[in-house]
C-alpha cells in the first residue's frame, strides 16, 4: 500500500507509515466501534433489522477502511480505488457505517436509513449509494462479479485489488465454486475474497442447513491461497490481510472468517432468531451501553 497522500483519508494511517502498528490497531479498533454504534443507530430508526450481521462484520470492515484500501473519498469511482464488493448486501447498516468513517458519506445521512427516497436501502445497491460497488441483495452472484472486475484491472494493468465478502450461507449456492474455479483457473492474484463464517442463515446454523467446512481448504483445492481467523482478533486480520495481499504466488487469495453475531451486545449475541432482529424501544438504550462497555474492557 502506498503512502502517496491522495490515495489515503486524512485519518488513515497508511501501511508504509512510520506510525507503530500499535498507532494503527488503535485507529482500527475505534473505527470498529464507531462503525457498530453507527449500525445502530441506523437500525434504531426502523426498530429491526440485520444488526447482528453488521455487528459480526464490524472489526473486518474496521481494517479494510480504515488501514487496508486505497481510496479516494472525495472522488468515490476514482478508478485506481481498490473495490471492496459486499456481496452479502443485507449487511448494508456496517457497510455504510464503514462508509462514514472513510468519509464517502456524511454521518447524518445515517438518520434517513431505509427510509423513502434515502441513498441508504436496506440493502446496499450500487445504483443508490457513493462507494457501495455491486447491488449485493441476491446472494451467490458476489464472487462472479468479483472475477469480472479483477480481469478487467488486469488487462488494463491496473493494480488495484478486489475484495468480495460474501457469507458461509452463500456458499450453499453453486454459482460461488464456479466463481472459485474460474478464479482460480485464471489466475485472478489481485482478487481477495473474505468469507464471513458466522454459522448463521435464514433457516438456522449454516452447518446444520448444508455443511461446507472445511471452507478454507474447498478454497485451496479450487487452486486458491487460504487462511482462517478470528474475525474479532484484529491484530490476526490485519496481518492476514497484509500478508494476503502481499502473497507472491499468482493465485486468487480467501480468508475465512469466524465471527459472532450481534458482537459486541451481549444480549443481541445471545437472542435465540439471529437474522433478522427486533429490538424494542425499550433496548436501544442497553445496547449502546454494553457495546461501550464491551469497547471500554
């Protein structure tokens, strides 16, 4: 990652940097608490919604915008940006807090979430959102249009890279190991995709519905170079994802993530129906005060 400063926010600390990494896991970590507590303040507005998956989520999308991508904030379809594609677009509420604090959206667009006319479906769609790069709402087509644009850089020798976070359901759909064999087929070393492993879908545990795992090692046999983390552990996702993007060998690049819904608040961590969730007026309150506690620890 350059240090060029038109590449990087005026917050970002860029990986080149003469700050520690301890300047830089500090940095991270309070993005990803800003990007829960703007999660829900966004879900706040409906009074439901997919929190848990956006507080899951919450600690990768910290090290992408706050650390890892090349960005331009004032200039969103810059094309020598990386794109980090979120095929599972039902996660919109972390995605656009991400957003806010790359400085693409203003903190006060959050308020109109989900509400009509707002640039902020409830499910991120690229035709409505700045910085939102595919229409993720109907899963298992992420990873596919992951490996058009990563070909497409390639020939045009741009080196930016793909990042596509899909989800361990997505991976019930035939369309993701096509889009793996294709990747790796050709050879696609500028594509990162990460795979949030939550064991959570619509019908219940995702390896109770189909069991994928070991999902890391599917990867490798489709001729991708894989790893598995913490997806909490932020000092374990920020050295994957450098030395991911770092990796020498000409293969497209997987990291799996395991992660917990509803991180964070621990009573939403511990709800029996998981994916879509109500919250009572009542709630909200308790949830921002054991997401600060949970930060404060």
């Amino acid at each position: 990652m350059t240090t060029d400063s038109t590449r990087t926010t005026s917050e970002r600390i860029p990986v080149g940097s003469t700050d520690t990494r301890q300047k830089r896991l500090e940095r991270i970590r309070e993005t990803a608490f800003n990007i829960r507590s703007n999660a829900l303040i966004q879900a706040e507005v409906q009074g439901q919604g997919y929190i848990g998956q956006a507080l899951d989520i919450a600690d990768v999308l910290a090290v992408l915008y706050a650390d890892q991508l090349e960005l331009r904030p004032d200039d969103p379809a810059w094309e020598g940006r990386d794109r980090c594609l979120l095929s599972i677009g039902h996660y919109a509420l972390a995605l656009y807090a991400a957003l806010v604090e790359a400085k693409v959206l203003p903190a006060e667009e959050l308020d109109t979430y989900a509400t009509d006319d707002s640039r902020l479906p409830m499910s991120a769609m690229a035709s409505y959102t700045p910085g939102v790069e595919i229409s993720g709402g109907s899963l298992g087509h992420g990873l596919t249009i992951a490996n058009g644009i990563a070909m497409a850089l390639k020939r045009k020798d741009n080196p930016a890279f793909v990042y596509n976070i899909l989800s361990d359901g997505e991976l019930n759909e035939g369309s993701t190991w096509e889009a793996a064999a294709v990747a790796g087929h050709h050879e696609l070393d500028n594509l990162i995709a990460i795979v949030d492993f939550n064991d959570q879908q619509a019908d219940g545990k995702s390896s109770g519905v189909l069991e994928m795992d070991p999902v890391d090692q599917k990867f490798e046999a489709f001729g991708w170079v894989a790893r598995r983390v913490d997806g909490h552990d932020l000092p374990a996702l920020l050295t994957s994802l450098e030395e991911l993007r770092a990796e020498e060998a000409s293969k497209p690049r997987c990291l799996v993530v395991e992660t917990r819904l509803g991180k964070g608040v621990e009573f939403l961590e511990n709800r029996e129906k998981l994916h879509f969730m109500r919250v009572a007026p009542d709630e909200w309150a308790t949830a921002h005060q054991q997401l600060k506690e949970s930060y404060e620890a």
